[in-house]
C-alpha cells in the first residue's frame, strides 16, 4: 500500500504546477534545460513538465571534520580538527560552481589551513593564529561559490610526538635482526 502512495506523491509532485519557497530557502528554476532562475521565498508558478525546481535550505551550516595532521615548516607536527561554518547566499551560483558542497567546502579548509600551518614555526602556531592565516585564503577560494558567512574555527588542537622507525644509518632489516636476535625463546 505504501507505494501506491508514494506512487501518487511522486506523480502529484511532477505535475503540481507551482513551487513554494519557505522564508528560510531559495530555489532554482531551470526551464527546458537551458533558462535557469534564482527564486526567492513565495509561490512561483512553473510549467509542469518544463520546469524543474531544486530548493535549498540557506540557514547556517557547519561541517567538521577529525584529525588533519600537519607539519611546520621547522618540523613540529600538529593534529587538529576543524569545522567549517557556512550559509548558502546564492543557490543558483552555488549550484553551477560546485557539485558536492560540504566535501569541496572542507578540503578547500583543509587545504588552507595546512598552508597556514606550514609557513609558520612550531611555537608560533596557535589556534587563533591558525584561524585568522587560514581565513583570508578561504574566504578568496570560495567567493565565487555563491556562499556566505564563511568561516574556519579549529575546535581540537594537540601538538604530537613523532616515532620514526628509519633514521640516520639505522635500517628496518638491521632493526628486525636485533629484535630477533635479542630475544631470547625459552
């Protein structure tokens, strides 16, 4: 019974032949393929078959993401996370510059931030240092990507020891044999 339902919703839906945008949204129009309009909230009239409409949510969005790691440039290594807080100030813009928001958003962060953390030393580097040097990049890489409010925050940020198992004149074949040959089997 329910996919009658869903049935009837889907084809209601495609033949309804209006559009109605919350307060909080906007909407894009694209007609035939070819004509695409911004629109705003109310009730929009649109052709059955030749219109098709995306609607989108312009509140406030925030994307995290765990554990980037990064080095200095005096070779200090730090983990962070990040999060990226964003609303959506032209759907139409956003919809013909970029296809998977919230990924593209984050990895251009990451990518600033990671830039910011390399040019600095390892006691110079703070999270509102970090914030303010990755802000002006961010902020010129998405602007034409029809977003607004955009802002990095770091809410995790630790500096971390590094073990290497290489170094100097000491290989990993001469360390297994130590560890072989120091063991001792009863």
């Amino acid at each position: 019974m329910s996919w009658i339902t869903e049935l009837f919703r889907s084809l209601s839906s495609a033949v309804r032949p209006w559009v109605i945008v919350a307060p909080w949204e906007q909407a894009v129009r694209v007609r035939l393929g070819r004509r695409v309009d911004l629109l705003g909230p109310g009730v929009h009239f649109r052709a059955p078959i030749a219109d098709r409409a995306v609607t989108l949510c312009t509140r406030e969005r925030r994307v995290q993401e765990h554990n980037q790691t990064m080095q200095t440039a005096d070779g200090s290594v730090f983990t962070m996370t990040i999060a990226v807080t964003y609303s959506i100030g032209n759907a139409k813009q956003m919809l013909e510059s970029i296809a998977q928001p919230e990924a593209t958003i984050m990895i251009r962060a990451q990518s600033c931030v990671a830039k910011v953390v390399s040019e600095m030393p390892g006691d110079g580097v703070c999270p509102s240092a970090i914030e303010k040097g990755a802000a002006d990049g961010f902020a010129e890489g998405v602007k034409d990507w029809g977003l607004a409010g955009a802002s990095i925050q770091v809410l995790g940020f630790a500096k971390v020891r590094t073990y290497r198992l290489l170094m100097n004149d000491y290989s990993t074949r001469s360390g297994i044999d130590d560890l072989v040959n120091g063991i001792q089997l009863p």
